[in-house]
C-alpha cells in the first residue's frame, strides 16, 4: 500500500490525433499537443471523454495493464479497453457483487479485500 495519500483513483482519457489545416485557431492546451507529423503538416491531439475510477472507501487502486481490444467493426463502436490491476478497495468497476453488498461490509472481515480487478471499458462512448 502506498505510504503517502489517500483517495486514490484511475483516470482514463480518451485523445484523438487529427490533422490540422488552420493552426491558428487552435488554443493554448491544443498548441501545447500539437506537432509536426512526418509529412510536414500539423497534428493536435483533441480530448475526447474522460472516465473516473475510485473505490468506494478511497482505498488504494493501481492499473497493472490496458489493452486495447478491436472490435472489428469499421467505426470502432465494438471497441473496447480493458484495464487490469490490484486494490484493497470495492466498487462498480473493481468487482462489487450482489452477494457483496455495502450493507454487508465490514473492514475487519477477511472478504473484504478483493485484491485485483478486470474492467472492460467501451470506446465509442462520448
């Protein structure tokens, strides 16, 4: 467990890299992400969705792996990311169960530690 912080959680962000025509028109934080492709034409990286991941209780939470998995479809709406770590903590993407339920918690208990986790989290949402 971490020595120093509390509240952990995990933030997954999903960024776009689009050619750009006009780089003027572009702000402060999308100059900062722009480059210059191999091509010599300007490229920004655009924000598309952020997703927030946090135990319950603020307990520990550390990603292990992603992989990205393709769907096959042409646009990507069966694209998924799964996520793989360790916690000491529970939650809707951590492995909270029907038959583990907050009404049930106890922090002295020997099942309350779930230990690690595998979320799968959809791409082709905004």
């Amino acid at each position: 467990r971490p020595v120093y912080g509390s509240d952990y959680r995990i933030i997954l962000k999903k960024m776009s890299v689009e050619k750009v025509t006009d780089p003027p028109w572009l702000d402060d934080l999308e100059l900062v992400l722009a480059g210059t492709s191999a091509n010599a034409g300007t490229v920004s990286m655009r924000h598309q969705w952020m997703e927030e991941f946090s135990p319950e209780r603020g307990e520990d939470a550390r990603p292990a792996g992603l992989l990205y998995a393709p769907g096959g479809s042409t646009g990507g709406e069966d694209d998924v990311l799964v996520m793989v770590g360790t916690t000491a903590g529970r939650g809707s993407a951590f492995g909270t169960s029907d038959s583990f339920s907050a009404d049930s918690f106890d922090s002295n208990s020997s099942n309350s530690d779930l230990d690690g986790f595998v979320t799968k989290v959809r791409t082709d949402t905004d």
